[in-house]
C-alpha cells in the first residue's frame, strides 16, 4: 500500500518538476499570487489604493535593473556594477542639464549614452580579456562609484534645479484611485519589449544558447563575442533607463543612492526563476521576482514585522529559489 | 589529377607543450567519403577542427577548391558551405530540436513582421525541421519543439548529424557520429552518409568503428601521432592491416 502511495507521489513530482523546467515562471507568479493573498488577509491595509501605489514605487528602480540583470545573468553572467552605472548616469543626466542649461532630452540622451559605453566596458573587459563576469563588474562598481563621487563633487543635485523630463517618471497619473508613476509604467513596457525580444528574434535565441554553452554556440556558428558585447551594452543602456526613474523617483540626483540596488536586482531575477548558470529564464520572472520582494517587504512591515525579519524571509527566498532551480534542472526524459 | 575539393598541408596545432597536430596533411576529393582514423589522441579532432574554423592552426595551409582559405570562426567555414559535426555535438541543450537545427541561421517571417521586427519565422522552422529529419530517417520525433536536453544521447547526436547533412553545400565532415548510437540508429546515419555523398557532397568520417569505415569509405586517411600516416584503399588492404598501421605495428606498405 504505502510503496502505491509513495510512487503515486513521486509521480507528482516529477509532473511538477516538468511543468516548472518548461515553465520557469509558473513557480514565481504562484508566490506572488499567494503572497499577495495571504498579507491581504493579514492587513487590510495591504490592497488599499495607496499602498499599491507606495509598492509600484519601490519596485520600479530595481524592477527596471532587474531587466538589464536578467539578460546578463541568461549569458551565465552577472553585473555587480548596474547599480553604480545607474547612479553614474542619474548624475550625468541632472548635473549636465543643472549646470550647462542643456535642455532635458538630450541631457537624457547623454545619460543613455553614457550607461550604454559604461555596458560596453564591461562587455570588452569580459570577451576580450576574458575575465569572469563577477571579477569585471566587481572592478568597474569601484571604477564608476568613483567616477561618480568624482564628477559629482559627492554633492546632490536637486530636482527643482532640472528640467522637468527628467523628473517626468516620478509623475503620476490616477487608475481606480490607485497613484501610478509614469516610471511603473516604463517598466511594463520595457518588460514587454525584451520578452518579446528574446522569445522571437535570433539575438535572442543567442543569447540563451550563449549562457547555455558557450563552445557549442561558437561551434554552431553563432558570434557568442558579439551577443556578449551587445548584452552588456544593452543592459548598460537599460541602467540608464533605471538612473531616469530613480531620479523621479526621489525627485533629485545623490551620488549615493541605489547602493544595495545592484544586489536587489540580482535577487529580483534569482527569484523570478532565472537560472544563475545561464540559459534558463524570462524577463517577466525578473518583474515578478522584483514584485516579490516588494511585496514581502511591504506586507510584513504592515504586518508590524520588524525590519531585520523581513530581510531574513527575502534571504529564505533567495536559498529556496536556488534550490528550486537546481533541482528543475536536473530534469530528465 | 583532379584538384581535392578540401585540402590540409603541414597543420600544425600545439596547446602547450603538447602537439596535437605534428604537420599533417588531408585531400579530400570531389565526391568521396574520406574515413580518417586513428588512435585516441592521434589528432584526428584537431586535424577536422582546423578545417572548420574551430581552431586556428599554428602553422600550415588549408585550401578550399585549390586557393588558400584562413577561416578565424566556425562560422566562416560554414558560409564556406563546410558543415562539421563535432564529436562534442555542439547542440545548445535548452533549445529545442528546430532551434538547434536553425541555431545561427535563423528564419525570419515574411514582411515587415520579419524585417522590422525581426520575427522568427518559428512555425516554418518548426515545419522544416519536421520535415528535414523525417527525409533523413533517423530518428523519429513526434514533437520538434522538445528541448534538445531532454532527449537521449544517441537522439542528440541525431540532431547534430541531421543540421550538418541537411545544411551541408559543400563539405560535410562528421566526428564519430555513431558514437553514441545503437545499431539501428548506426545504419541510419551510415546511409545518410551515402545519401549525402551521392548527393555529390564529399564527406569526411572519423570513426573508430572498422566494419562502419570499411562499409562506406572510397579512401582511408590513417592518423597516427599528429601526422597522417598513409592513405589506404579499404578495397585492397585488411582491416587488420589498416589497424596495425594505425597503432604502428606495421609500416604503410609503397
Ligand atoms: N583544447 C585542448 N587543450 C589541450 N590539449 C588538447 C586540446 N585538444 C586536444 N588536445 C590534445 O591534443 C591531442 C590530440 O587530440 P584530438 O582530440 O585531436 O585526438 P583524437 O584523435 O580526436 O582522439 P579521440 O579518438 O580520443 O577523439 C591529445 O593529446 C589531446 O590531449
Ligand atoms: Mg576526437
């Protein structure tokens, strides 16, 4: 009897363990519906328009570098340094458009420019001298901090100072009473763009055969240099879309904002169920991922939980997400 | 004397101190299936590697149709119409089977959809994948769109021999492409390779499979410590002979 039992679970399982390996987002969006469930039956403040609105804000910086991360991390990779890009490039923005008079778009512009050579960087520093990702992004997270404090003389720029574009992400508009910021909505449509980039061009089936094996898509005729380049680039750029909602978002340029958000973002896609070995995983995991954290973060201090609790149970989430990939991955015919 | 469609002379490869290729040489001629073989570590790997781009060889030329080529990337070989079947397989393993057979070589959708938005065209991938291993005959898939990680290993290896057979224009070459297959699965890409020649396509075959080599081989290049040996014709010669000049037991007769 018991042996029935126990093979019918197995059984279970491995259908489980199949689902989530051909759907790496499932286990996430399943989190994320339950979290949301459970602390709105703890509080009933948690669905209040407002509150909604606070957790949109809070996710959108790190959210929008999750983006950048999550293609990196697909190519095996990982950007210590995107934090240090976006606030390099939030102070390039305010300061050149504060003390040049120059007008907000092209100060925008430049600020792109900017994050997209600051990827380059690294993409170089990684395909052509062939240092691990790790070591390069840890290098060039001193290389702009620095380049930051420098440049911003460690002075913040107000946004009063700034033309309005560049504040235009913190602005909001009014959905059922709930508070959005233009910056949220960037996200989900950056979001959008890059799912349905990766899931329909060749650079994106490049990409993923790229952190898959390296060699064999090499073997196979696939540029894996140039996909490499042209990710960190991307992501680079993708920073700097984060610096303008940062920017919005606390309504001033600080050299010393966003310095944990570079492991926030990776925590955003290790939970959204991308796998850190390359090759597995979706940008909407990454959005979703970001959602959890925000969520949890947000719910337990409504749930008057203190702070060093709420940053234990991201931790848990963190191991259990590893796990939980390491064993979809072992998957077998 | 007809001018070899591939040619190799005086390749030399060292990864340290040691020296994979010693100067060899390879001709491969128009229309022919060309067995190379040799001991583990003869450099037979090495020798086809430098032919697709795989390796930059340290010293020696390659010619293509008599002029001199220098490929620095796989994929210059394979604009080149050289397609390699690696005997790493070079499959990406969470991709699926059409993805794998299309990787670098993309379809795109037809219109706008395709050129602005750079669209795969992933039914007709799909389609054509179907299609492609259904002609080959080796191995039957119900589902192209299965990831290439959750198949079995004489399947993958299915996967890598139909890409090169089916995208092949002008060389196919094929590292140990039965290594891993059971007998039936054998036979099947031992007539796929004859399909393939009779297509008019010269196909080089490394194998370490005697029966399989003196099978469908018109030539066998014999590779013993980085250098070619001899060339042998499996017609007049044993396959023990062939094998004790291989391990060098014997001296290549002439
Ligand atoms: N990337 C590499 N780095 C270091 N040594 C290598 C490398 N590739 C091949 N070699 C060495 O070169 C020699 C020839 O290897 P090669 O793979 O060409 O042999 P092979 O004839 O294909 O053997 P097998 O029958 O086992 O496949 C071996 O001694 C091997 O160790
Ligand atoms: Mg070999």
């Amino acid at each position: 009897m018991t042996v029935v039992v126990e093979e019918r679970d197995r059984s279970v399982l491995t259908r489980v363990q199949h689902l989530l390996h051909a759907q790496a987002t499932i286990g996430p969006a399943v989190v994320l519906l339950t979290s949301v469930i459970v602390f709105a039956l703890l509080s009933e403040r948690f669905l209040t328009p407002g509150n909604i609105s606070l957790i949109l804000q809070q996710v959108a910086v790190v959210g929008t570098l999750a983006v950048g991360q999550t293609i990196v991390i697909l190519t095996a990779g990982i950007d210590l340094s995107c934090g240090a890009i976006m606030v390099l490039t939030s102070i390039v923005m305010a300061k050149v458009a504060s003390e040049t008079g120059l007008p907000g778009l092209p100060a925008l512009l430049l600020g792109f420019l900017v994050g997209t050579v600051c990827g380059l960087l690294n993409g170089m520093l990684v395909t052509r001298l062939k240092l691990p990702p790790f070591i390069v992004t840890l290098g060039t997270l001193n290389v702009f901090f620095a380049l930051n404090l420098w440049y911003s003389g460690s002075a913040t720029i107000r946004g009063t100072d700034m033309p309005s574009l560049l504040l235009f992400t913190g602005q909001t508009f009014t959905v059922g009473g709930t508070r959005i910021t233009y910056g949220s909505i960037m996200l989900v449509l950056l979001v959008a763009a890059m799912a349905f980039v990766l899931k329909n061009t060749a650079w994106g089936r490049h990409v993923y055969s790229t952190g898959d094996d390296l060699e064999a898509s090499r073997l196979s005729g696939i540029r894996t240099a140039r996909v490499l380049l042209s990710v960190y680039a991307t992501a680079g750029l993708i920073y700097a879309v984060a610096a303008w909602t940062l920017i919005g978002r606390i309504a001033s340029a600080s050299p010393q904002a966003g310095q944990t958000d570079n492991l926030d973002s990776i925590t955003a896609v290790v939970i959204g169920g991308t796998s850190l070995f390359g090759g597995r995983g979706a940008v909407v995991g990454s959005l979703i991922g970001a959602l959890i954290v925000g969520v949890f973060r947000n719910g337990l201090a409504l749930a008057g939980v203190d702070v060093l609790w709420q940053t234990m149970a991201v931790g848990v989430l963190i191991i259990v997400a590893v796990s939980l990939d390491q064993w979809i991955r072992k998957v077998k015919a | 004397m007809t001018t070899p469609i591939l040619q190799a002379t005086g390749l030399v490869k060292r990864y340290g101190r040691v020296t994979a290729l010693a100067g060899s040489d390879l001709e491969l001629l128009p229309g022919e299936i060309l067995a190379v073989i040799g001991d583990n570590g003869a450099g037979k790997s090495s020798l086809i590697k430098a032919l697709s781009g795989a390796v930059i060889p340290d010293e020696g030329e390659v010619l293509l149709d008599g002029s001199p080529v220098s490929f620095s990337t796989p994929l210059d070989a394979r604009k080149a119409g050289i397609e390699t079947v690696h005997q790493s397989l070079a499959v990406s393993p969470s991709l699926d089977i059409a993805a794998n057979l299309f990787l670098g070589r993309e379809l795109r959708r037809k219109g706008v959809l395709g050129s602005v938005f750079r669209m795969l065209d992933r039914n007709g991938m799909r389609d054509e994948a179907r299609r492609q291993l259904d002609a080959l005959g080796i191995m039957t898939i119900q589902n192209p769109g299965q990831a290439v990680e959750t198949l079995s290993g004489g399947q993958r290896q299915a996967v890598a021999v139909a890409r090169a057979a089916a995208f092949g224009s002008r060389v196919v070459i094929m590292d140990e492409p039965t290594a891993a297959l059971g007998v039936r699965e054998s036979r099947a890409v031992l007539d796929l390779i004859l399909q393939v020649r009779d297509r008019g396509l010269p196909v080089i075959l490394i194998s370490h499979n005697m029966p399989h080599v003196f099978e469908v081989a018109d030539r066998i290049h014999i590779q013993r410590l980085g250098r070619r040996k001899a060339v042998v014709d499996p017609k007049s010669i044993s396959m023990s002979d062939a094998v004790a000049i291989m391990t060098g037991a014997m001296e290549p007769p002439g």
